[in-house]
C-alpha cells in the first residue's frame, strides 16, 4: 500500500519556508511524537551500500548544552533550541563493521549469510582502496542525514540550525565520543523560531534556479 | 503566513516507502510540474555559508544517457529512469566567488554590499585555512542536496537511485563538466519504480533506532 503523498507545490511551501533559525523560541518544545519521527528520519536515511557509518546523539540536558555553547562560538541556539542534535561518524569503520553489517542484513532479510558474501566483499574491497579516506567516506554520509533531516522537519514545520561552526574536539570531549569510537561532524538545534528571530523574514539567497540547473536535451 | 505542515507519521511513511530503486518503469515520467518541484528543492538545498559551491544537471538526452551508463556499472537506472540528475560541485571556490556570492545577497537582500564586508571576510578566512581542502568541502554540501533530494521526491512519490557507483571522470569528459568548471560527486537517477522491482519489497535494512540515537539528558 502506498503513502498519502504530498503535492509538490505544498513541499515547496515547507522548504521556502525553512531557513537557518539564529533565535530559538527557548519555552516551546518539540512533541513527542513529532520529535519520535525526527529520529526516525534520521535513521532512515539513506548512506553508502546501507552502511549507516554514525551515530545520532540528542542532547537535552542544560548543563551539558551550557557546556557546548563554549565550543559553538556563542551560537545560543545550541541552549536555546528545543532538542540539540550532534551527528557523529563511526571512527574508522573496518571489516569487522561490514560483518556485523552482513549480519544485519541477513537477519533483517532472512537470508543465507552466505548469498551476502559477495555484497560483503564489494564493500570491504571499496573501503580497502589505498585512495580511500573512511574517515571522509563516513563524513559525507552525515551529511546526507542532515539534508534529509533539513527537509523531513521543515515538512513537519519545525525549525533546525545546520550548523559547521563549533569545535568537533571540543564536543568530543564533553559528550564522551572518542572512547566510544564517534568523532562529531555537524550539530543540529532543533525548535521553534522566536517571535523577534529578524532572519525568518530576510529573504533567502539563493542563485537563479536558471544558473543551478543546466538541462542536458 | 505559514505553509500547510505534514503530520510526522505521513513524513515517515513517505520515507519508509523510499529504496534505493534498482529497476525504473521507462515508460513511466515524471510529470513536469513534480520535476520543477525536485528541482527547486535542490536550489533551496542549505549549505556551509549558504554558499551553494554546486551545480545540478539534468540528462534526458538518451544517447547521452547511453554514453554515460558505460561509466555506471551497468547500472541501467541511469538510461531507465524519467530523469537523470549529476550533482557536481563547482571547483576550487576562491575569494572571487564569496565576491561573488556577496553581490548576490546585497542584491537579494536590498542591503549596502559594505554591510557584509564582515560576513565576506569571514568565509575568505573559512577558505583559507591552510588545512582547508575546498574541493572536499563542497562536495560535502552536495551530500547535503542528496539528502534533501530524497526526502523530497520521497514525500512527493518520486523513486529515486542514489549513486556513488560511476566514473566520475568519465561522467565529467561525457557531459563536458571540466571546462565549466565543475566535477561530478553523486548521481541520481528519479522516475517510478518498475512493477518487477524485487527490491520495493525487500525489507529495509537499518540498525535499530534504540543503537542508532543516543540520548544525552
């Protein structure tokens, strides 16, 4: 059975409508529920052979986002916003991660390990590729989570902050992720927009669709 | 005015119903008012800076579709889908394109270009750290646009093929992305799913949500 889907018009809407949120509404919170589908949107996204090289960490504790606004060049969204968001890439993802991966699949599919042998290979034999930086190859997956993470909680109608602009050691240090093999790539506060947030009504900047786009026909 | 929001569920729904799509229906088009969408939320993609150090180019021709599926694996998505999509980012991004970029955003936002001599200055910075790979940093940014890109096309019904798997060389030579200036990082074949596509039914293989989000609070 398929989904309800959205009309493109209505989809464009949500996207004009988002924009990088520099003033958070700090008493209005994200709902369960709708917070519940964000995580799911994240998981959901799609990353290189299914590989899922990361971790999602969501932090609400005050002391902690009080602690991080240090190392986030005094961006207060990072206290401010309802749910704080860091997405961090598995540190070195190895042969052993495509076993477990293998496994993974196996068992969600019910399949054989052995009809996975060559899949497993491929992917072993990709990241043995002496050009291959896994560290970057896993970076860049994160960032396709923050793209479907841009677009899945605009279509919600909540409000997010991509943002580069913090010290990744710095957040590593106080989160914990080095021992647990996670290095932080980008943060994402997630809310409500302030009423007095002046960007919400800045127009956005963006090149001509006729300059983005080229038709090749 | 606010646009009209989607209810989480339908949001994830959309998203569950997404898979990499192996098997297009080439009969099957895209209609042209849903492909104007997908290629506005491409434009309206966030990236580091609002910068936007990329280019979308949309392949219909079939010979030329031919020509690059001999640098795809075999991977007949790129000749059977409605449309073919070549995120590319614009090569080695210097100070003359923050000029650039600056210029553009004085003149959406009706302000004096002095008023972003700040902003100009800090990207130039961003730029010219000596550990700054930019080539690498913009293709980041179109990891962006991919995650955007499925997650709209998903909510809209669109399938769609993200890819990794082609010769970006070949991909450049073909479409003549070199002498523009820009290199090819992702490919996206878009269109309907064939009716014999195994793989719309396999289940979807992701670590549990439980393993994936931590909670720090």
């Amino acid at each position: 059975m398929s989904p309800t889907f959205v009309a493109p018009d209505q989809v464009i809407e949500a996207l004009q409508w988002r924009y990088a949120t520099k003033s958070f509404d700090p008493n209005r919170k994200i709902p369960a529920e709708t917070w519940a589908a964000i995580e799911q949107s994240l998981v959901l996204t799609p990353s290189s052979f299914g590989m899922q090289p990361w971790k999602f960490f969501v932090v609400t504790h005050d002391g902690i986002r009080q602690q991080l606004l240090e190392h986030s060049w005094k961006q207060r969204q990072v206290v401010d916003a309802s749910h704080l968001v860091i997405l961090a890439i598995k540190k070195d993802v190895d042969e052993e991660e495509v076993d477990r991966y293998m496994h993974s699949t196996a068992e969600v599919r019910q399949a054989p390990l052995e009809s996975l042998e060559g899949f497993g290979k491929v992917i072993k034999g990709f990241l043995a590729n002496p050009q291959m930086n896994v560290n970057e190859w896993a970076a860049k997956q994160v960032y396709i989570a923050l793209g479907q993470l841009m677009a899945a909680a605009a279509l919600m109608g909540v409000d997010a902050c991509p943002m580069e602009g913090f010290v990744p050691p710095k957040y590593d240090e106080v989160l914990g992720l080095t021992e647990k093999g996670y290095a932080s790539v980008l943060v994402c506060p997630l809310g409500y927009r302030a009423a007095d947030d002046k960007y919400a009504t800045t127009p956005k900047v963006r090149y001509p669709l006729s300059e983005m786009v080229e038709h090749i026909d």
